[in-house]
C-alpha cells in the first residue's frame, strides 16, 4: 500500500510517479548539482532509481520521497530518511541505521526547501521506526548541506568523521562529516 504523502507549509513529499522521470533525471544530469557525489547521473539511471526508491518505500515505509512545490506542481527534488547501507554503516562511528538525505533541483536551491522537506521526513520516520537517532553525512566541503543539518538540529559527531566506502580510497570525495540528532523525547 502507498505511503500517505507528507505535507507542509510549501511542499508535497509523495511516492514516485512516471511524470518525475524526466525532471528528475534532468537534476541527476547536473554536473554542479552533482559535485560531491560519484557524477552526473544518466536517464536510465536515474528512472532506474526511482523503481528502487517505490520498491524500498513501499516494502519499508522508508526511503527517498518525490519533493513537489505545491505552488505549482513542480518537482524540486526528493528528500527521505532510509536505511544505511551494511558497507557505509561498518564505517560509521556507532553503526548508525538510519540516514536523512535530500536532493534539491539547482533551480530551487537557497530557498530553505531541503530543509523543509528533510525536517517533514525526519518527523514523520520517527513513528514509523524505534530508531534512537537518524543521522545525515556530507563530503567535508559540501557546507550547504552541513548548514541544512544544523538547521535541522543535527549536532556534528567531530569524532565521526569517515571514509566513504563508496569510494576509492585516496579519492577527493572520500572524506565525510557525520551530523546526529537524537530521537526526540516524545516519540
């Protein structure tokens, strides 16, 4: 069964549908949206990771969401909270299980939305799990995400720096920062 959507002031957060595939894969394409990641993201690809992402949600209610501005129905990104990956989370201090994460079309960038979006997902996971915290990483320069993890009220794990498995050691996008927040106290 489908997951509700999540709303919020500004957005839609809801399950994939065929009309995303294509403006998604256009953000997946974009060399500057995709500097700390592993490159620029091919269509097939991209559609590809949808069909992942509404097969992890609807067998885990967890999992990256489509971000739609309710203004004008546009897709601006997607934005969830999933499992970590066994590789990742070997080398994360404390072996975190969970992780938020988002993505934001370069076009909608600095307009507060992954933040808005992040924070709707954060909330809604914490019913929908007993995890005792979610975590979110970034490369070390990747500041704009660090500031949308401290607005969030994810506090950094100066000891938690780690090498991201996902890379070749000696790699430029190798080094990452962990950020924590804990399961608030009335969840």
């Amino acid at each position: 069964m489908p997951l509700q959507p999540i709303e919020t002031a500004r957005l839609l957060l809801r399950n994939w549908r065929d009309e995303d595939r294509a403006p998604y894969a256009a953000f997946l394409a974009d060399p500057i949206l995709r500097k700390f990641f592993r490159g620029v993201i091919d269509a097939a690809t991209a559609s590809a990771w949808i069909d992942g992402y509404i097969d992890t949600l609807d067998a885990t209610g967890l999992g990256w969401r489509a971000i739609i501005r309710k203004s004008d129905g546009a897709l601006i990104g997607d934005a969830g909270v999933g499992v970590i990956d066994d590789a990742s989370r070997a080398v994360m201090r404390g072996a975190p299980a969970l992780e938020a994460g988002w993505t934001i079309g370069r076009a909608y960038w600095g307009q507060g939305y992954a933040t808005e979006a992040a924070r709707a997902c954060i909330a809604a996971s914490w019913s929908r799990t007993d995890a005792a915290e979610i975590v979110a990483a970034a490369h070390v320069e990747n500041t704009p995400s660090h500031r949308v993890m401290e607005k969030l009220g994810m506090r950094r794990d100066l000891a938690g720096d780690f090498e991201d498995p996902r890379f070749d050691a000696g790699h430029w996008l190798r080094p990452h920062v962990l950020y924590r927040l804990g399961r608030p106290a009335s969840h």
